[in-house]
C-alpha cells in the first residue's frame, strides 16, 4: 500500500454496503490498524484508521495522556494487559480511492488447528461447581475455543452475512498488526454515550437458552439463568457504588433476542460527567462477572490457570471513543482470522445449579453465530 493520507479526520461514519470491500482492502493489502463498530443510531458503521507507526499501545485504560480529546478506537483484552488506541489519522475515503484494490496479503505457514475437547471443558465445569459449593465464588464464567477452515475467500460473504443478519447486533471488526483481525457480533454493551444524550448506558447481560421462534415477551427462565443475571446485575451496581456513581436509574430485567439466543438484561442509565467519567466507569466494570465471574480478581486468577487456552480480545473490550459521543462493547460472539482458519470462542455462566453438559451445549449454541456462515463448523 503505498498511498496514505494522515491527518486528524475524526470519526467517519462508512455505509454497511461499503464495509466488506474496505476491510478486505485494509486487511489483505493495506495492512493498517483499524477499528470498525456499528453505529447505535443507524445501519452504517463508525471507522478509525491510522499508520502502524501511530498505534498506541496502553498499559492502563486510564492512562489517558496519549489520547486525551482525542477520537479513534480503543481495544482492551480480557486480562487487562496490553490495549490499544487507534488514532482517527487516514480518511477511509481517500484510502478507498487512491488504491488499487489487489489483494497481496502474505500467508503465514498454515498451523495445526486445537479446539477444547468437550471432556475437558466438562471437567473444568465440574471442577469450577465444586469451587461454588465450597464457598470460593458466587460464579465462574468458563470458556472455550473452536478451530475451523477458513478461506480469505469466504470473508466477504462471512462479513455481509453477519451484517445482514444481526442487524440489533454490536457488530465490530478490528486489526492490530500484533494480534490480527478480529470480528464480533456482540449482543453486551460496556458503556455507551450517545451524541446528544444527557446519561451513559450500560447493561447486565446475562442468562442463555436457544431461541426457537417462540414469543420472547412471555418466557420462563430456569432457577440458573435468574440467580446467573441476578449476581451480573449485582456486581455493576457495586462497582457503581464503589467508583461512587451514584446517580443512576435500573430498567428490568427484561428477555432479548441475540441471533439465534435469548438472554435476560437489565439496563442501567447513569448520570456522569462523560468527558471525565466515561472510560472510568469502563475500568470500573471491566470485566463484569457476565464474563468473568464473582468475586472478580480471584475468579480472573482461576480462569487464568484452569482455561485450556489464551482468551486475548474474547470477553475484552473495544469501541469508539470521540469528545462528544463514545461506545465500547463486551468482545462476544467473536472470531480471529487467519490464513487458513477461523478461531471461534464461547463461554458459559458457572453457578451451583449449573450441569456440564448443559454448559457445553450453551457454548455450541453460541459458537453458531459466526459458526452456522462456515461451512465445515
């Protein structure tokens, strides 16, 4: 790629038509840092573009010197370690117009593909109900890994399918030249401001079953799947307690529909100072017992050493961030792309009435949102 246009272009907002053909362009011959998030408001998408040489790399999410008053896009793993800010630097635009779209990626050797082996996962589920019972947690969030085929070929498809069919969803893409490209149809938001709205949002997420169709305004849920968004909606009040946000209203909890998932939420609305408080309250939740477990610290520490794989951007965080409006979401329903494959991750909610079987179906059942566009998945 050998044109690129910098400058301060601020967030750009791209149509969703054009999205599949840019993020090959950027992906397969640019090669720069991206980000690409859904627009609340609309079916286009919010971009941020810079030179590999302009990629921030953030120990801290409040270390926000480097990028303070300023917009790009921001992506944190599950472990808190190192983040990512990606200056809006190069208009999308111009970059679409001045290259010529030829697709030179250079392949790595393919690898040998690992997934979690269901007698494994089952066993750490079982291992993690022993731990609930025993009084060390209220709740553990395991989860796990898929390997599957995949071609560069199929990747315009793959992103005009996920596009077309979870239009509610979050969706986000994102490349670092370190960690690769990412993708994710994620049904939770971190915390959001909208451009003109006077309080910050963010939800409990919490509880699965499969949607088969049925009406979701009159569901029953099991004893698991309420005790499981209960403990989720207890946590962020805590924590908004603790970081002394204490201005806030709570709505639920209510069920929704995720793709081919229903799930309980509650949503919360919080009064703050958003160029003050925004990333703030988004250390304070980070990461909320949906997908780490309860109490925090301990339960990050025993993921750590009883998961058969390295999370990285799963159950992480990423998004927009701008002087007047921001949105980061829970990196969920998500893959990471490489030359020849996919690597799919799920994960379940670990209570003291959860059953092994039925943690690893819930999985399954969560795998099929990028999984059920591939076809050896």
């Amino acid at each position: 790629m050998d044109v690129i246009i910098e400058k301060n272009v601020g967030i750009q907002e791209i149509p969703k038509s054009d999205i599949p053909e840019l993020i090959k362009l950027l992906v397969l011959n640019a090669q720069l840092p991206f980000g690409i998030l859904k627009n609340s408001a609309s079916d286009n998408f919010h971009i941020s573009i810079c030179s590999p040489a302009s990629l921030v790399s953030i120990s801290d999410v409040l270390e926000i010197s480097p990028i303070e008053n300023k917009s790009g896009f921001i992506a944190f793993p599950f472990d808190e370690k190192e983040g990512y800010f990606i200056p809006s630097e190069i208009d999308a635009f111009e970059l679409f117009e001045l290259s010529k779209i030829g697709y030179k990626k250079e392949f790595n050797p393919d690898s040998d593909f690992q997934s979690t082996n269901k007698t494994f996962f089952e066993s750490a589920v079982s291992k993690a109900i022993q731990e609930i019972k025993l009084g060390k947690f209220e709740k553990l969030v395991l989860g796990r890994k898929k390997e599957v085929n995949f071609s560069f070929d199929s990747l315009e498809p793959l992103i005009k399918s996920l596009i077309s069919n979870y239009s509610e969803a979050n969706i986000c893409f994102f490349y670092f030249p370190k960690d690769g490209f990412w993708i994710s149809a994620s049904p939770e938001i971190l915390v959001e401001k909208k451009k003109g709205a006077k309080e910050m949002e963010t939800m409990a997420l919490a509880g699965t079953k499969a949607y088969n169709g049925q009406d979701i305004r009159n569901q029953g849920w099991a004893e698991k799947e309420i005790e499981e968004q209960a403990l989720v909606s207890r946590f962020i009040k805590e924590q908004l307690k603790y970081s002394n946000f204490l201005n806030y209203e709570e709505k639920g909890p209510i069920t929704i529909q995720a793709g081919n998932i229903l799930h309980l939420r509650t949503d919360f609305k919080i009064k703050a100072d958003f160029s003050f408080d925004f990333l703030r309250i988004a250390k304070s939740l980070h990461p909320t017992s949906a997908v780490c477990g309860s109490p925090r610290t301990a339960a990050m520490n025993w993921i750590l050493e009883n998961e058969d794989y390295e999370r990285n951007f799963f159950t992480g965080f990423a998004g927009i961030i701008s002087p007047d409006f921001g949105k980061l979401i829970v990196i969920l329903r998500c893959g990471k792309i490489e030359s020849n494959k996919i690597t799919l991750y799920a994960g379940a909610g670990i209570t003291s009435n959860s059953i092994p079987n039925n943690e690893w179906e819930e999985t399954q059942d969560k795998l099929q949102t990028l999984g059920r566009f591939l076809l050896d998945s």
